[in-house]
C-alpha cells in the first residue's frame, strides 16, 4: 500500500490545500492530512478544530485519514508506516526552505521521500496567513477557502470589517 503524509499546520485549510490533497489522492492509496502540534505559531484553531476542519471537508475524498503529530515528521512516518512526503511548492522561496528539510527529512529516514506538487494556477498566491489577514480586513475569502472554514473564521474572527 503507498501512503503519503501531507503535515502543515493548516490553520486554517484553504481551496489550495484541498487540491493538493485530492490530486495527492489520485497518486497514493492513503493521504494521511498530518496537522502539526506547534502552538509556538500561535494558531488561530486548535489542533482539534483544525483536524476537524480538515475532516469536515475531506470527508467525500476517498483515502484520506486526519492525524497530529508533535515532534518529528520522520518519527510520525514510521509510526504511519509512509514513505513519502507531499508539499506543495508555490514559488521558488518555498522550494529553498522545502528543500532543506526534505533533504535533512531523508537524512534522518533514508526511505524517506519527498515528493512536490505545485498547485492549480488559481491557488499559487493563496496561504493560510494571507487568508487570516485578508479575511480580518474585510475581503471575501469565500472563493479561497471551504464553506465549512469561512463558517468557522466568521464565527472565530466575527463579521470582517467592511472594506471601503
């Protein structure tokens, strides 16, 4: 069975995430969505929520489980038995910090691969942060992130300020 780990805080998941997940599902028998632990980020969503989040809008994917982990990436890949990595890669200062720790990442697990997928044009720009930011000034985010997370930074962040 080929298993592949997809880790990110995904506070909060976008549509990018998702169409990452659901071409990483075309490729891998499961996609384990690994939320990291890392409160040291001050997310907005606790790991719960996020992992909640995440199940809410996968759950008509086929082959995709939601987990945590603290700690090493590598540890949670034996632990899972995955041998592969899946980040998306949306402009090359992405690839540079990517590299490094697929690199560190086979050197601690030597069966360890890393495998990049860039987005759909549509979701090159989008990140979590970017999404938090504009959504707190008052843009529409709807079109950048599932229902069941515009739902949830409403009810977290309120109504956005009204642009003018």
């Amino acid at each position: 069975m080929r298993i592949a780990v997809y880790p990110g805080s995904f506070d909060p998941l976008t549509n990018g995430h998702l169409d990452i997940i659901r071409r990483a599902t075309a490729l891998f028998d499961r996609v384990l969505v690994a939320v990291l632990e890392n409160e040291g980020k001050s997310p907005l969503f606790s790991v719960s929520e996020r992992m909640e989040l995440i199940l809410r809008c996968t759950e008509s994917i086929e082959g995709v489980e939601v987990h945590s982990f603290s700690g090493l990436l590598v540890d949670f890949m034996r632990r899972a038995g995955a041998s592969v990595v899946v980040r998306g890669i949306r402009a090359v200062s992405d690839y540079e910090y990517e590299l490094q720790m697929a690199l560190m990442n086979r050197e601690l697990h030597p069966g360890a691969e890393t495998i990049f997928m860039l987005p759909s044009v549509e979701y090159t720009f989008v990140s979590s942060r970017l999404v938090k930011e504009v959504f707190r000034l008052g843009a529409n985010v709807s079109h950048l992130v599932p229902t069941p997370v515009l739902e949830a930074l409403r009810a977290r962040l309120g109504e956005p300020a009204t642009r003018t």
